[in-house]
C-alpha cells in the first residue's frame, strides 16, 4: 500500500469513530509512518505499547491522562502484518469518556 492511501485510511478511520483520540502505526525500527495528530515524538521503539506490538501481541494500556486532550484514555496497539511477518504496528488512543 502507498503511503498515501495509508495515511487516507487512518483518517477515514478517526473521522468515522469519534471514540478514537489518535491513530498512528510505525515501521519496525519505531519510525512513524503516519500520525493524526502528529506524534509528539519521532521513535517509538522504547514505547511499551511498540515493543509488546512488535513482538506479535496486542497491546492495552491503562487507563492514562491524554497529553492532547487532557481527558482519561487508552492506547491499543497490534501488529501489522504482510502474510506471516510483522511489518509494523498500528495504534489507537481510545477515549474513556461516555459520550451522550
């Protein structure tokens, strides 16, 4: 896929779920591919929700303050795959919040 359809994917996808804070996902070397809104940091390698994703495993967080929103949420993040090898990882904030 080229870099932009992907990027247009992700934001389809944040556009059509407002439960959703960010989306991003990175190549294997912790690199951002694409971000929205734009990541506050250019490698995410040392990041707990990469490292677990990158190994093959799908990653929850606990529940933590936003540093964009200031509102509670969580990350979840999960590996890409192309067949059988991981390619990268994509991830979510998820909003906490009821909305009515």
């Amino acid at each position: 896929m080229d870099r932009e359809h992907h990027q247009q994917l992700l934001n389809d996808f944040l556009q059509s779920n407002p439960e959703i804070e960010a989306v991003w996902s990175n190549h294997l070397d912790g690199t951002f591919v694409y971000s929205n809104p734009p990541a506050g940091l250019i490698n995410a390698k040392a990041r707990p929700w990469f490292i677990e994703a990158s190994k093959g495993r799908t990653y929850v967080s606990d529940p933590y303050t936003s540093a964009l929103t200031k509102r509670p949420c969580i990350t979840i993040s999960s590996p890409i795959y192309d067949h059988d090898r991981i390619v990268g990882v994509i991830s979510v904030d998820l909003s906490m919040e009821m909305n009515e």
